[in-house]
C-alpha cells in the first residue's frame, strides 16, 4: 500500500569527463544492472532515476 505523503525525488548523477569506450551503469541490488551506457566522447554522462521518500514519523 502507497503511503499518501511519499515524496518522488528526482536524482541525476553525472560523470565528468567518462573514459571514452568504458561502460557507465547503476546498479540496483547485487545483480541488476540499470541503463548501461558507453562513452563515446569526453563530454559529461549522466543518468536519471526517480526515489520515494517518506518522512519518518
């Protein structure tokens, strides 16, 4: 059941300057890897997801 004041925050990590031809990835838990991408240039990577939060009571 979804709690009525979860909050979704948007997140963005960013990569300054990726080794060109090395993958970038999240990773969620242990095994799964999120939106693998390679560099092709020196320009910033970055990567987007959204988090709930509910504030502690």
């Amino acid at each position: 059941m979804a709690r009525v004041d979860q909050t979704d925050l948007r997140m963005r990590i960013v990569i300054d300057r990726p080794v060109i031809g090395a993958m970038h990835s999240l990773q969620s838990g242990n095994e799964a890897v999120l939106d693998p991408q390679y560099s092709k240039n020196r320009r910033t990577a970055g990567f987007q997801f959204f988090r709930s939060h509910s504030p502690r009571a």
